[in-house]
C-alpha cells in the first residue's frame, strides 16, 4: 500500500519544486542580458500590452 503519512509534506514540496521551475522558464533569459536588452524587452513588452488592449477595447473581443 501507498504510505499517505507523508502526502501533504510531498504535495507541498511539489508544488514549490514547480512553481520554482516555472520561474527560472520565465526570468532565466533576463539573466543573459545586458542592461540595454532588458529596458528594450520592457518597452516591447509594454507596447504589446497596449496594442492588445486597444485592440480589446476596439473590438471588444479576445485576442491570443
């Protein structure tokens, strides 16, 4: 049988494991950059938000 005294400990663990892997996936590129590249990668990121919501606000629809 399967021992569940230790489930919730390992659930938790888990759960930290990947919310830590999926944080290194977003920000591990920003690591490599220099400081030019990431103010050029926020205004491009910021530009895109705004297109998107302007486009959202045209055509009251989602766009992906």
């Amino acid at each position: 049988m399967f021992n569940t005294r230790h489930n919730e400990k390992l659930m938790k663990t888990n759960y930290l494991l990947g919310y830590y892997n999926n944080l290194l996936k977003s920000y591990g590129n920003v690591l490599n950059m220099n400081y030019n590249q990431y103010i050029r990668t926020l205004d491009n990121a910021g530009m895109k938000m705004a297109a998107n919501k302007m486009y959202l606000l045209r055509n009251n629809t989602v766009r992906k």
